[in-house]
C-alpha cells in the first residue's frame, strides 16, 4: 500500500460504529468498500472515442460501510449530503431520464421526493444496471457513504468511484461473484443509460483494474488492459533514485458534468469528424468512432475537415500517440519526458480539445512553474474541477505552497471557497475498488 495510507484505522472504525448503530448490529457485521479516485496522465478525452488511455488511483476516495438489511430496503446516509436515501432493490428501476418524462406526464414526483432521490441516484443505477443484465437482487443495504473531504466534483472520477461503491456493496449483500470487467461495464450502464452521460469506461476501468504504484494501460476499443510497472525511477545523469507524488490542485469550480452541455457537445463533434473521415475513406458504415479512423486516411483527409471537427481530430490522434510515448517512458524510469508529454497532453487539451477555463488554464499554467514539477494537465474533463501534476518528492510540499500562494493571488474568491489545507493535496497511489 501507500506511504499514507488510506482508510486510516481510524476512519474505518468510525464509519463501522455509525453504520453499527444504523443497523442496531455489532460492528463487526460491518462491511466496507473502498472505491479510490483515479487520474489520468494521458489519454484524456480519447476512452469515448476507443483511444488507448492510462490512469492510476491515488489515496482518497470513497467508503461505504454497510450490512445487508435482512430484506428488500435500502436506507443509505451521507456524510456530504442531507437527507436519507430510501428505496426497495425488487422495484423496477428506470432511467433517470426516463423517471423525469414520466413525472412531468402523469403530473407525478413532488419537488421534496425529487430532492430526496438526488444524491441517491447512484445506488438507484446500481440496481437498474444488475437488474438489466438478469441479476436477481432480494437483498438491500443499509449504509453511509462519504468521500473525501472537498474532492467530490474535482474531476477525480468521484461519480464512477461512487457507483462502483453501491455496484460492490449490492453484489456483496446478495453473493453476486462479478469480475473487473463485468462492474466496468455495470457502472457504464450507470453512467451512460441511466444518467444520461456519454462518456467512456475509462474512470472505472482504472478504480477497478489499478495497483499501487503501475500505470493502468487500457485499449478502449478491444477492452484490453495492462499494468505497466516502472523500474525505480532514477535520474539518468547522477544514476540516482529519484520518488515522486501526485499533486491535487484544485480550482474551487464544482459544476456537476451531467448537467454542463460541453463534455456531450464535444463527444457529437468527435463522432462527426469520425463520420466525415469514414466516409472520405469509403468506411461510412462504421461505427463513427475515431479509433475506427487509419491514421494514414486522417493524414490525407484532415484538411478537408471543418476547423473545429479538425482540432478535435487532432486532439485525438495527437493523444493516443502521447499514451503510446508515456508508457515506454514510465517502463523506463524516465520522469522528466513522462512528465513532458503530461503536459503537452495538457496544452492540446486547452489548444485542441477546447475545454477548461480561465481558472482552470490558470491553474494548469501555475502548476508548470512550480518547483519539481515534471508535468501537469486538468483532471478529468476539463469543465470543472482540478489539477494534477507529477512532482519530485523532495519539492513536494515547496510546489504544494507555491501554487496555493500564486493561485490566491490570480482567484481569491474561489481560493477562499475550499478549506486552505485542501486546496492543493499531496498524494500517493493506491490499490483497485474492493470490500474490506
């Protein structure tokens, strides 16, 4: 495991008491998942289009402690939202979309049950994935699930790690045995169907198939994965080892990607310029993915794209290439280039992809003059959320105290938003999803 590890003792013990008198059982009753976040050096904004991606968890994350309820209900509490979350796994659950339509019809579904449900929605998809692949579900939870503080929509794929939770939890409760793969694609079910978001599977991909200390290589068009374990890092001058950290730096911007039109509208645009390729090359009854794109036909075709469709290609395969890059640099020890192409992948996401913010740019742009930096880019989308950057760990806590101060002085209504110790994080890498 890490040098901090996560979850300390002391958190485990205090989420098994609650969830203890919760349930009026012994403590010892008490099970708990452990579902990390993730990052992502390379490979942004490609898993939805079948790109190769890399990622890793690091120690922070989610906790569900739970019983099996001796029934059908589910009663869950949280530690970052109001309320109790109360439903029954035999009911027949719906898309999230589809429950909205159908209320507005029948004149159903006060604005109170609506609010109730709200941050339940996970648990809820969790049961409408099993259920839509033939999972007979008789046993419901009781829980409470927190995360870590202030990381929830920071762009760390809390929404993936959250129902990866509830999916471990309900198969736990009901001896339901699922492989990595098979969860991959119930919290894709999730994600996609239930909630309405097309992104990819890379976010629970990486929660589900990491380890500490590799980089989680995925092909998301064939499904497979390898983990790439580094030699120890060395200095290639001195042939002196050399450690690292993972620097969390966060904007203070938490606007939930569901409801931000940009990360769907850029998806249609990479599906239009796949479309337009395909077509050019003779392939127009592929799927309009551009992983399904040779590179040579977007070489000879790419100047005939609309700019914006032409950027976003660009983005695409100009990333790929940079996963290909990172992953013989981390094989190799090699920080300094890894971190490179960290941040070059951060530039064309700014450049081609189109997505950030002026906080967000500002932030990214702190981060590469800070001390020890190899690398820095947004995390996750890019819409909202944070930073990460890779960082000698010896200049760790110097880069840390750099960026809080210089971000300050550029965003001091949002710097004054997020508790001052968490506004940049030093953090390790951590293991895969699991029940303790």
């Amino acid at each position: 495991m890490g040098e901090l590890p996560w979850p300390s003792k002391a958190e485990l013990d205090g989420l098994r008491k609650m969830v203890a008198e919760m349930a009026g059982k012994g403590t010892e009753k008490v099970r708990v998942v452990v579902s990390p976040y993730r990052i992502c050096p390379l490979g942004a904004h490609i898993d939805h289009q079948g790109g190769t991606v890399s990622a890793m968890t690091i120690n922070r994350g989610i906790l569900l402690g739970f019983v099996p309820s001796g029934d059908s209900q589910v009663l869950l509490c949280s530690g970052q939202f109001k309320g109790e979350v109360r439903f029954s796994v035999d009911e027949i659950k719906h898309p999230k979309h589809f429950v909205k339509e159908n209320d507005k019809i029948n004149g159903s579904g006060s604005s109170k049950q609506q609010e109730e449900c709200n941050w339940g929605n996970y648990a809820r998809g969790a049961i409408y994935a099993l259920q839509s692949r033939g999972n007979h579900l008789t046993q419901g939870i009781i829980g409470f699930v927190c995360g870590s503080e202030d990381l929830d929509s920071s762009g760390l794929s809390s929404s993936a790690a959250v129902g990866i939770a509830y999916l471990l939890a309900f198969e736990s409760a009901n001896n339901l045995a699922m492989s990595p793969a098979e969860n991959i694609e119930y919290d894709r079910l999730i994600e996609n169907e239930y909630l309405g978001l097309k992104n990819g599977i890379l976010d629970q991909s990486a929660i589900l198939l990491s380890s500490y200390g590799c980089l989680t290589c995925m092909n998301c068009k064939t499904k497979e994965h390898k983990l790439v374990h580094p030699p120890k890092f060395q200095n290639h001058e001195t042939g002196i080892k050399k450690a690292y950290k993972v620097l969390l730096a966060f904007s203070g911007l938490k606007q939930a990607l569901t409801s931000n039109p940009g990360y769907n509208h850029r998806v249609a645009e990479c599906q239009a310029a796949a479309r337009f390729l395909l077509k050019s090359s003779g392939n127009e009854g592929m799927e309009p993915l551009l992983s399904n794109v040779e590179p040579r036909t977007y070489e000879t075709h790419k100047c005939k794209l609309e700019p914006s469709l032409a950027r976003r290609a660009e983005h695409y395969f100009s990333e790929n290439m940079r996963v290909i890059k990172g992953l013989e640099a981390w094989a190799s020890g090699n920080l300094e280039d890894f971190g490179e192409l960290i941040s070059a992948s951060g530039l064309s996401s700014i450049q081609n992809y189109e997505c950030g913010c002026e906080p967000l740019i500002q932030l990214y742009e702190i981060l590469l003059r800070a001390p020890g930096v190899y690398g820095a880019r947004f995390s996750g989308a890019g819409f909202r959320g944070c930073c990460i950057a890779f960082v000698d760990a010896n200049c760790a806590i110097e880069a840390a105290s750099f960026v809080r101060n210089e971000y300050k002085k550029l965003q001091p209504k949002l710097a004054s938003q997020i508790n001052q110790e968490n506004v940049v994080l030093i953090c390790d890498t951590a293991d895969c999803a699991r029940v303790i």
